[in-house]
C-alpha cells in the first residue's frame, strides 16, 4: 500500500519534513517513490505539488493523520472530490 507520509530532514532542534509518496513497509526516511511536498513546523510553512497529491490520492494512496491535516488546509482534498465528480460527468 502506498501512503503519504512524512520524511524528516534536517538539523538537530531545527527539523523539517518532505511530503513523500512512499511504500507503507518502508522505514521513514527511506527512498520515496514522489517527493510532493514540504512542511515546517516551526513557521508553519507548507509547500505542495498539489497536481501530483492529488493524483497519487485518486490512485488509491493512505495520507497519515499528520499529511491529513496538511491536506485539509490546503484544500486538497476538495480538488480531488471536484476532479471526479467532472470525470465521472
């Protein structure tokens, strides 16, 4: 199963995250299949490939709670639900 997770990097005390398309068997910060995005806990900064999020969720892949959130404020999970409804019309 594919899921979206996060991938720590950096620094000691000064951390962030990739948003990563990855196997679900895999460790954490083992090699992703997609890198889609970035996310900063400490300014709260989020960048995403919001294209590639959600064509990797329509394929069928599981956001952890913590990638969830991030979605959800960024509205990605609207595109994907407006994506189908057009497909499918």
């Amino acid at each position: 199963m594919i899921k979206l997770r996060l991938k720590r990097y950096g620094k000691k005390r000064e951390v962030s995250y990739r948003i990563v398309a990855i196997d679900s068997r895999a460790r954490r910060d083992g090699r992703p299949l997609e890198e889609l995005g970035f996310y900063n806990p400490r300014t709260d900064e989020t960048r995403l490939n919001v294209p590639g999020l959600v064509k990797r969720v329509k394929q069928g892949a599981q956001p952890t709670d913590t990638v969830r959130r991030i979605l959800e404020k960024a509205h990605v999970f609207e595109q994907v639900k407006a994506t189908t409804t057009t497909a499918e019309g």
